[in-house]
C-alpha cells in the first residue's frame, strides 16, 4: 500500500472536502452514526474502503486524521478516473468545469437540455474509447462525469445494460457545476491516497490488524420493484451479497475492524432476516436515514438501514470477541 503523505491541512478551517458528486446511497446524513466507529484511537492506523461511491465517510475521515495509509478503490472506471484527476490534475479539471458552467448556465431550457445531451453523448463515446484515447482524454472525462452528474435528474448515476450512461437532463436552475474551492480541497485530501479501479477483492492485499476497512456496497433492493442498483451494468444481487459476506469473515479473520452498511429489508418485510442471517456472526445496528435519490418524493421518507460490524461503536458495549 502507498504510505500516504499528511495533507497539507488535514481539516482545513475554511473549506473542509465534502463529496464533489451526488451519488446513490451517500453516506452525508449517517456520518454521525457512522463517525461512532472510526477506530483511529484505538491502534488503527490505515483506513480501506473499496466502494468508494462519493466518499463522505472517506473525506470525513481524511479532514479529521493524519493516517499511515489510506486505500480507495471502486470498480466504476470513470468514477475512478474523477478521484485520480482531482488528486493529480485536480486545476485542469476545475478549468473544464468553470468552462461548463459558463456555457450553460445562460442557456434556456430547450440549449440546456440539447447541450446535456450532446455531452452525455460525449461522455459515452469515450468510454467505449481505445485505451490511448481515454487517457489523453482522462481530465475531460473526469470533467464530463462531475458536468452530468450536477446537470442530470437527481444526480443520478445509472448504466443502461451497454454501460453507457442513460440518465435525462435535471432541471436546477444555477446547478453548481464548478465548486472550485471544494474541487482544490478533495484535491489536497486525496494527496498520498492509494486509488485504484478494482473489484472489492482487491482490498485483501492491503489489509492487515491495524486497519479499518469500510464496506458500502450497492445496496439490497428493499423491494422487487424497488431495484435500483444500476451504477454500473452489472448488478449486485443476492449472491454477491453472500459472496461480500465471506470476505468480511476474511477480514475479520485478519483481526482487522470492519463497519459495513446496507439498506433494512425489514422496511419493507418484517419477517425478511436475509442480513440478519448473513451476519449473525457480528454486531448488528439498524439506524434511520432519510432516502435522498428517489423518483417519487413520497418515497423519500425515513427508513432504516444496517450498520454492521466486527466491533462495538465508541466502545459503548464490549468489542465483538474475535
């Protein structure tokens, strides 16, 4: 694993990272519940997540610590490539963005709608790109992907079953497509970051005792015609459900912490123990979220969701017994 560098201001008093993009089960609103488990002080030193979807536990994390080494990892290639261009070449991206933003903020509905269009299409004829291309086009893509995700519906990130980006333009009126103080901040956080796109797997190779490791998966449908999980074209049923469930035991074996998250399938079944089962091995919390990415705003009421892990939250209980 890279031993990260300490960043230039680890909680910068004026502008804090928050997540540059809005993405399907964010964490913001169970950061509180969330931060009770950060083991820093308890002999771990490294900090493991391999979902990074919009990294609100990872940039609450790096604002608050000085770590031996932080690894991130996603198997979204172009969600990857954001967080390696704000890292590395974070003022090219912010000027594509300013860029962006000039352009379309003046445009009425009608050029707004035509301009999203034409650069969604942008978007995905470089993803289907040769390799050289899509490199020497790595701080666009980046640009692109950070552009749709401010001007499209909900902030929304979904892959039809081509992979290609499908999601319609929104309709906020100033969408806030270049947030150059929050891009330059990420920038310095993610200094010294190990990134890599990879499958959850991956993470095996750099975990050891003194590690918390983060899991936040694509989440369980709560119900048959609730089955958004589309952030890529493959899906994460109930198999790669069992499947996350066995690298856990790999983890915990290892005597690394662990805190993994999930949607509460007993919002919707009372008698559905689906997780319940998988890991009756550990400590189970179930905490309420309200549900911000949703086509109905109906459906955006509280729910609960699952906190699971190998130890107890700010040592208010005894740690599970490994």
């Amino acid at each position: 694993m890279e031993r990260r560098r300490a960043p230039a201001a680890p909680a910068d008093e004026g502008h804090p990272a928050r997540p540059f993009l809005k993405w399907a089960g964010g964490k913001s609103q169970l950061l509180a519940d969330i931060a009770l488990y950060y083991p820093f002080d308890r002999g771990c030193t490294r900090y493991v997540e391999p979902f990074a979807g919009a990294g609100a536990v990872l940039f609450d994390i790096l604002n608050r610590y000085r770590l031996e080494s932080v690894y991130v990892g996603d198997c979204n290639a172009e969600l990857v490539n954001a967080y390696l261009c704000l890292r590395d070449e974070a003022e090219e991206v912010i000027d594509r963005l300013k860029r962006l933003q000039q352009a379309f903020w003046p445009l009425d509905r009608e050029a707004r709608k035509a301009m999203y269009l034409e650069r969604r299409a942008l978007f995905n004829s470089l993803k289907d790109a040769d390799t050289k291309t899509r490199e020497l086009a790595r701080t666009r893509r980046a640009a692109l992907l950070i552009f749709l995700n401010k001007a499209c519906f909900n902030g929304l990130y979904r892959e039809n079953a081509r992979g290609h980006f499908n999601v319609p333009a929104g309709s906020a009126r100033y969408p806030a497509i270049c947030d150059a103080d929050n891009l330059r901040a990420v920038a310095r956080c993610l200094q010294g970051v190990d990134i890599v796109c990879a499958g959850y797997e991956r993470c095996l190779e750099v975990v050891d005792n003194k590690t918390f490791v983060y899991l936040d998966p694509p989440y369980r449908p709560l119900s048959a015609s609730a089955s958004f999980t589309a952030y890529t074209a493959a899906s994460f049923d109930d198999t790669r459900q069992k499947e996350l469930a066995e690298l856990v035991a790999r983890l915990d074996k290892r005597g690394a912490r662990f805190l993994l998250s999930n949607s509460d399938p007993r919002n919707i079944d009372p008698q559905d123990d689906f997780f319940d089962r998988l890991y009756a091995a550990y400590i189970i919390r179930r905490v309420e979220a309200r549900r911000s990415i949703n086509s109905r705003g109906s459906a955006r009421g509280p729910v609960r969701e699952l906190l699971v892990s190998n130890f107890a939250p700010g040592g208010l209980e005894e740690d599970h017994a490994r």
